[in-house]
C-alpha cells in the first residue's frame, strides 16, 4: 500500500496545478468553454479524495476490529484468571479450615516462633497442656524458656541452630515442661523452618505432642524390668514387689498365690507397706476387692473409696488387682496394689503388668512342679 502512496500523490498534485490553471485563464477569459475543464478536474480531485477517505475508514475499522478482538481476549483471560483465582482462593480458605479443625481436635500444641522479632506464639491448646489460660503467657520467647526444663534447654537450643542453619536436619526433640502446678510434663517437639528464596530462616513452626504417660511407662518399665531382670523364685517376687511400689509411688503391693482350688484363700509371697517389708500372711477372700480379682479372674480398679466398700481396707482409698492366669486358664493368685490416697488413670498400665503377671505366672507354676515332685519324692521315701 505504502508503494502506491507516492504516484497518488502526484496525480493529486497534479490536477491540483491543472485546475489552478484552468481557474487562472477563467479568470482572463471567462466563459462556458474554459470552465468545462475546471469542472473536470474538480471532480476527479474530489473522486480521488473520495476514495481515499473511504480506504482510509476500512483501515480504522479493520484496525478497530483487531483491537476489538484483542479486547476480547483480553477480557476472556482475566475471567479465566479471576475465576482460578477464586478457586485457588477458595482451596486455601477450606486448606485453612481443615487446618484449624484438624488443630483443634488434636492433643498437639502449635507453636510458632518469628525469628527476626524474637517472638513465640502459642496456641491455646499449648498453653492448656501445662495448665495455662490464653491470656497468662503472652508472645515473649523467655516465657516459653521459662517453661523448658533447665536440664533439656541446651539439647533443645541445639536441636533448633541445627535445623535453622541446615534445612536437611529434622528438628525432632524430647523435653520436659514445667506445668502450672508444678509438675512435669514430657512432650516430643517436631518442627520446620520456613525459609526465604535464599535460604534464610524467617519463621518456624511446630507442635509439642505430651508424652508423659508414655514416658511413665516407659520409666517404669525399665525400672522393674531393670530389678527383676536377675531374680527367680522367691528373690524375683520380692524385687516384683518392691519396684513397682516405687515405680508407681504406692503404699502398699503384694503378690500372693492360692492357697486352695477353688480358691476362696490366699498366701502372701512378697508383702511391701509402709516403705519396709511386712511379714507374709494368709486371708479369706470374701470382703474383699481380691476376690473379684481372683474369684472372677479378671482385673479390678478402684479409684476411691476402697475403706468404705470393703471396711477390711481401712486406711486406704485406691486399689488395683490383676489376677496370674496359669497356662491351663487357672488362676494362680494375683498382684495387688493399695494407696492411702484416690488415683488416677495413670495407675492402669496393662501393657507392663502383661507382662509381669506373665513371668510371675511362669514362677508360680515352677513353684507348683517342684511342690509335687517333693511331695512324689516324700511318698517314695
């Protein structure tokens, strides 16, 4: 189009001189014959001027049209992005919901710790683990410091200058807290930093799961396992005995076995109360909360009030008995353990009586076998 643009112009330019000079000699010689061709050349400059006007308007619409198109597409992509906007937005606020949800019905306490101001934020649920309303600790690190036991703080300041100085090491750490009342309460901290494109650390955040009854297991476990470990016979009820009355801080635990079938008497084997050994004893099962023990074979937990159902107890407010069940279903004789004050349900480890009943119930029936090869080795003689 733009090599055509030169030759027009000189068309236009020259019937502008042609008609410039048909207008001159009008003017020196007025009449019909010289305005024929002035009339010619007007028309024909207003033709050109015509279509030139007209090519020029398709051009703006064409390039108008164009722009419309690219309006619309325009238009049609940020719908496009303004409705996936919204989706992802919507994702988030239901991510975020189940995040709150999940945090709520969880026993885990969050933390988050802001690096740059030195602040820590914990949750409600963090706070009421150790005792604490929301408004009693507030976002100064040094309080939750002040929680940390002194003699887990330094493993924990490493654990965190590990992590924070090495994305790759997990920050995973076992610690006790102080609780409002006094008390300790172990937790497993887990956390991860978050970082900037550089790698900085800017935040980290974490939950502290409470531990404790695992960790009283685990302690007491090791303790009678540890005391047990080289005892048999006699020796290994007396260590039975005595580590687990130290291992959950009772006043009395004794271990006793039938001394008839059906069994409505038993023997002491291991007698513990009063912080020293008692003479061993032989008593009636009825009016007592052994009997359900060993009578019904079954475990028997009373939090309170043991002096006033069974008057035989008196002094004591809490008991638990577990029944020795011989390999054959019999039951050999049972564990029991008597406090002078109510307990809880951290008195109930299954698990670690298992397996202590277990062995007592493997020395029980040794006892038993070597009684009846005495008694044939008597009536031999």
């Amino acid at each position: 189009m733009n090599a055509h643009t030169p030759s027009r112009h000189f068309w236009v330019l020259g019937l502008l001189l042609v008609l410039a000079a048909t207008l001159g000699g009008l003017a020196l010689q007025p009449g019909p014959a010289a305005l024929a061709p002035a009339l010619g050349c007007a028309l024909l400059l207003a033709a050109l001027l015509l279509r030139r006007a007209r090519r020029h308007e398709q051009m703006l619409q064409m390039r108008l049209v164009e722009q419309a198109q690219r309006v619309g597409a325009l238009q049609q992509a940020l719908e496009v992005a303004q409705a996936q906007r919204g989706e992802a937005m919507a994702a988030v606020r239901a991510g975020e919901q189940r995040y709150e949800l999940a945090l709520r019905g969880s026993q885990d306490g969050l933390w988050e710790w802001d690096i740059a101001a030195d602040r820590m934020r914990l949750s409600p649920r963090w706070k009421s683990m150790l005792g604490f309303a929301e408004h009693e600790l507030g976002e100064a690190r040094a309080q939750w410091r002040e929680r940390i036991h002194p003699q887990d703080l330094p493993a924990l300041e490493q654990a965190l200058q590990r992590h924070l100085a090495d994305a790759q090491a997990r920050f995973q750490c076992e610690l006790r807290l102080l609780h409002k009342d006094g008390s300790l309460r172990w937790v497993l901290s887990r956390g991860v930093a978050l970082r900037h494109a550089s790698g900085t650390p800017y935040r980290m955040v974490g939950l502290d799961t409470d531990v404790t009854p695992l960790k009283r297991v685990e302690t007491i476990l090791d303790a009678v396992a540890r005391g047990t470990a080289d005892a048999f016979g006699e020796a290994f009820f007396k260590a039975l005995v005595r580590h687990f009355a130290r291992a959950l801080e009772v006043d009395c635990a004794f271990i006793t076995e039938c001394a008839d079938q059906p069994p409505t008497r038993v023997r002491t084997l291991a007698f513990w109360a009063g912080q020293r050994w008692q003479d061993n004893i032989e008593y009636g099962l009825p009016g007592t909360p052994c009997e359900q023990v060993v009578g019904g074979g079954r475990t028997c937990f009373l939090r309170s009030d043991v002096q006033r159902l069974y008057p035989v107890e008196s002094g004591y407010e809490a008991y638990l008995g577990l029944p020795i069940v011989a390999q054959d279903g019999r039951v050999l004789g049972h564990l029991a353990f008597l406090d002078r004050e109510p307990r809880g349900e951290e008195l109930l480890l299954e698990s670690v009586y298992r397996i202590f009943t277990a062995r007592a119930a493997i020395e029980l029936e040794l006892r038993e076998a070597r009684q009846r090869l005495r008694a044939i080795e008597a009536a031999g003689s």
